[in-house]
C-alpha cells in the first residue's frame, strides 16, 4: 500500500503526461494539456468526495461542504507550467490537498474547504499572470482580455474556444466574510530547506519586487586604435552596476538582485562597446529595505556615468510591494507541523505567487516543500515522496485542528 506522499508523486507523475511533447513539461492555459489535466483533477477531485466545477476564469474548483458553516478555507495552486518546467511547480499545490482531504473522508470538518486549481500564474502564454486569484479578491483587470499571445489570440478569445465565458468573470468575486483564508502548498525553488535540513518550511512574506532598465551611451571606437584613456566604454560603465548590485545585496539582509540582461552594440569582438542596455531586478520581503537599495543603486549609476563621461538613462519599469503571509495562520502551520513531528523553519518566497493575489481578499499563508539544489522550472525540478509526505502529513493536521481567528 502506498504512504500519502508516495501516492501524490504517483499522482504528479500520472498529470505530468499532459503536457506538449519534449523535456519536461510545457502545459499552457486553455489548450488541449491543460483540458487533459483539468480532466484528471476533476476526477480525483470528486473521488475524494468533492463536488467540482469550472469557474469563468479556468479555475477548477473541488468544494467539500462543512458540518457548522459554510465559511471556507481555500487551498490551492496553479496547474500551468512554463515551457519544460518540472513537474511539481504549482501542481503539487493543487494534487496533495486532493489526496489529504480523500485520506479525510471519514472525518467531520466543521468549515467547508475548496481546492482550487488556477488556470495561469506563470504568465508565458499571456502577458498576465494570476488572473484566477485575482477574479476571486475582487481585483481583476477586464482588460487584460485583449492581450494576445505570440499566435495572436487575444486572452478572452481563447477562453472562449476553452467554452469558457470571460464576461462573466466579474461575477466570481468573493466576500471576505465567506473565506477563512488561502492555504497554498509549494516548492520552494531555492536551496535554503536543503541547506537547513528540513522538509518542510512556512513563508513569512512573499517578496516585493522592482526591475529598473539603464541604458549607457558612450561612443563605439576602433578597440585596437582608441588608447584606453579616450575611450567612452559603456560595457565597463555597465559592469561596474553588475558588480555594486552584488556587493550591495551580498552586505545587505533579506535582498537579493541580479542583473541578468545586457544588451551591448555593436557586440564586435574588435569595437569599444559604445551603448549597452541592461536590468536590474531587486526583491525583499521589505519594500523600505528594496526602495533603499534601488535608491542606492540609482546614485551609484549616475556618479559612474559621470566619472566615465557616458550619458545614462535609468527608468523603474516594473513595482510590486512585498505581501506578508498572516501571522496567525502562519503560528497555525507552525502548530500543525509540530504535530506532524517536523520542525518548520521560517522563510521568505523570493518568486511570487497565488498567494499574493489572494491576500487581496482573505489571509494567506505558504507551506514551502524541499526541493533538489533548489533547481525549479527545470525538467530536473525534484522532491521525495518522505518529503511530500510530511507537507500531508501538516495539511492533514491544519485540517483538523484548524481554528478560526474570529
């Protein structure tokens, strides 16, 4: 006989043929993998004694109904994947609370409980991401139904060829009063669980995030004719940002940033690069600890530009504050894991979430789950079945002795 874990990686293993040939998984919104996934939560869903259905917005929701009120505590994730993704990122969040509450069948829950599967968090088909959550809180943006993907296809006409109806979409908001809270299980996709030993960890806050575009512009020269002195070198002025954005996140705590883009012309092997754009993305799970730094960095730019004789143009092109997860659902975790017999260390989600849409309607919390090296959207994404067991093994625990706030 299977453990609960072994039985949620057979499952993961099983939903993972739905998806477009190759490595990994490639399973976009509103094509023919996810209806084969929705296909199959929808019948593990009702094998566990729920009663299923597809919202407006492509999320599949399994609805179990409690024996007191039908105040409710939603647990869920994301079905999609990016392109060869792995197998756990998001799905794991949607098939373990499946398989705990079909283990819970003979037990009386006083609230009732959703598992929710949402159609898009990843953003790759799209350019929009947690539109499912966002329909839920109440903050959904009609608008984005006219975005298009590569083919051309705008959001709300392949919802339409999905036999879904996006005008109706308005209609899904939740009352806060309604909802207990949100529960999301997750892998962590990082290293620090492995690092720390521990299957399992509970998300304090999910990251804000900002992304700025800098362009230096200096003046593209013959690299064997131009003496080092006169050269206006934009890919040195650039590095020297590359570098400051290590040292700064490297002495700081809770901030991390990269530059993971350069754009350098001409790009000749024999040619002083003359203009180079490039990005730089900061995260923290405090947003004054990442406005600081971004101020930091900007002062930092300018006077390297000055001092290099390039011209300089930075602009924040993207902004989003941190989300901090409920602290008492958080303790709740805590309190469960401790009845699972695990110790549960606290940890900030360096990626976003469904969970930061949904704090916008009720109080959330995240159960991260171990994963190989940290390695995620990657056909090389790994976790155990122990480990999958003990993030049950909690759940289970949450469920049964979960206690309202109120």
């Amino acid at each position: 006989m299977l453990t609960v874990g072994q039985e949620v990686m057979a499952r993961l293993d099983e939903i993972a043929a739905c998806s477009v040939a190759g490595p990994g998984v490639t399973r976009l919104p509103f094509t023919s993998e996810h209806r084969g996934a929705l296909e199959l939560l929808q019948r593990w869903m009702q094998n566990a004694g729920l009663s299923a259905h597809l919202d407006a917005a492509g999320t599949l929701i399994g609805r179990r109904e409690g024996s007191e009120t039908t105040r409710t505590l939603i647990i869920g994730s994301h079905q999609d994947s990016v392109p060869n993704g792995g197998k756990y990122d998001g799905i794991l969040g949607v098939v373990l609370p499946i398989v705990v509450l079909e283990q819970l069948k003979g037990e009386t829950l006083p609230f009732s409980v959703e598992v929710v599967a949402f159609a898009d968090e990843e953003g790759v088909r799209f350019p929009t991401a947690l539109m499912g959550p966002r329909a839920l809180a109440g903050t959904f943006d009609p608008a984005i139904l006219e975005l298009s993907d590569r083919a051309g296809m705008t959001l709300g006409a392949a919802m339409r060829e999905f036999d879904l109806n996006p005008d109706d979409i308005m209609s899904l908001q939740r009352e806060e009063s309604d909802v207990l809270g949100f529960v999301e299980v997750h892998i962590e996709q990082g290293p620090v669980l492995q690092e720390l030993a521990a299957p399992v960890g509970i998300v304090t806050d999910i990251c804000g995030i900002e992304r700025w575009a800098v362009v230096f512009e200096g003046r593209t020269a013959h690299a064997g004719t131009t003496p080092m002195e006169l050269r206006l070198d934009a890919l040195a002025g650039a590095s020297e940002i590359v570098v400051e954005v290590e040292r700064l996140c490297r002495q700081a705590e809770n901030l991390v940033g990269v530059v993971g883009q350069l754009d350098v012309h001409p790009n000749a092997v024999n040619a002083v690069p003359g203009s180079v754009q490039f990005v730089i993305e900061l995260r923290s799970g405090e947003d004054d600890v990442r406005r600081q730094a971004a101020a930091a960095l900007a002062d930092f730019t300018e006077r390297t530009a000055a001092r290099r004789r390039l011209s300089v143009e930075c602009v924040r092109t993207y902004q989003q504050d941190a989300v901090p997860c409920d602290s008492q659902l958080c303790d709740q975790l805590e309190r469960a894991a401790a009845a699972a017999g695990l110790c549960a260390p606290r940890l900030m989600s360096g990626a976003t979430h469904d969970t930061s849409a949904m704090a916008d309607l009720c109080p959330t919390s995240m159960l991260f789950v171990r994963c190989l090296d940290g390695i995620s959207h990657n056909p090389s994404e790994s976790i155990t079945a122990n480990d999958s067991d003990a993030a049950a093994r909690v759940l289970r625990e949450l469920l049964l002795k979960y206690q309202s706030s109120e």
